[in-house]
C-alpha cells in the first residue's frame, strides 16, 4: 500500500468543498487503477485541507500524478487555492518544467 498527500487552501466554503470532492474527485480516483480509498480532513476554521489518498502501488499513484490529478486540480480550482511554492512538494520545479 502507498499514500499520497495534499495539501489545499480553501478559499470556498467546507460544504462547497466537501461538495467538489464528492461530485468531481472522488469518481474520477474510482476510475484510477491502483485506487483504494481518499482520506480528506479540513483543519478546524475550514481555511486548510488535506488528503490522502492510498493506493496499492506507488507506480499507481506516480501514474494518477502524470495524468488524471490536472483534472482533480482544475475541480477544485473554484474551492482552493493554487499552491505556488513548496519545499516538500517541490511544485516551484513542476511548474518550471
């Protein structure tokens, strides 16, 4: 098993993002080969999110980052915020190439 994680900043509200998740995300990673479960928690104040998602092989969620997560990005575009810098995630360097 392998987990993936994100972090979101909401810019909506949590039902407007609880909403997103369950109508948009959640059966698009349904689709996903590898796909077993996504763990989302909202901090308390509803102004951070994060998720994890758990999947059987890291290859399966390397796989999902390459292809399917610009779709999950776009869905949740209207609900979050766009993270344009992290250290862990190393998203300044993606974005770069």
């Amino acid at each position: 098993m392998f987990a993936r994680k994100v972090s979101m900043h909401l810019k909506g509200s949590v039902p407007e993002f609880t909403q997103a998740l369950e109508r948009e995300v959640i059966p698009l990673l349904r689709k996903q080969k590898g796909f077993r479960d996504e763990i989302t928690f909202v901090v308390p104040g509803g102004k951070e999110a994060f998720g994890i998602s758990l999947w059987d092989q890291a290859e399966n969620a390397e796989s999902y980052n390459r292809g399917a997560y610009a779709d999950v990005a776009k869905s949740l575009a209207k609900v979050t915020y766009e993270v344009a810098n992290s250290t862990f995630h190393k998203i300044a360097a993606a974005i770069a190439a």
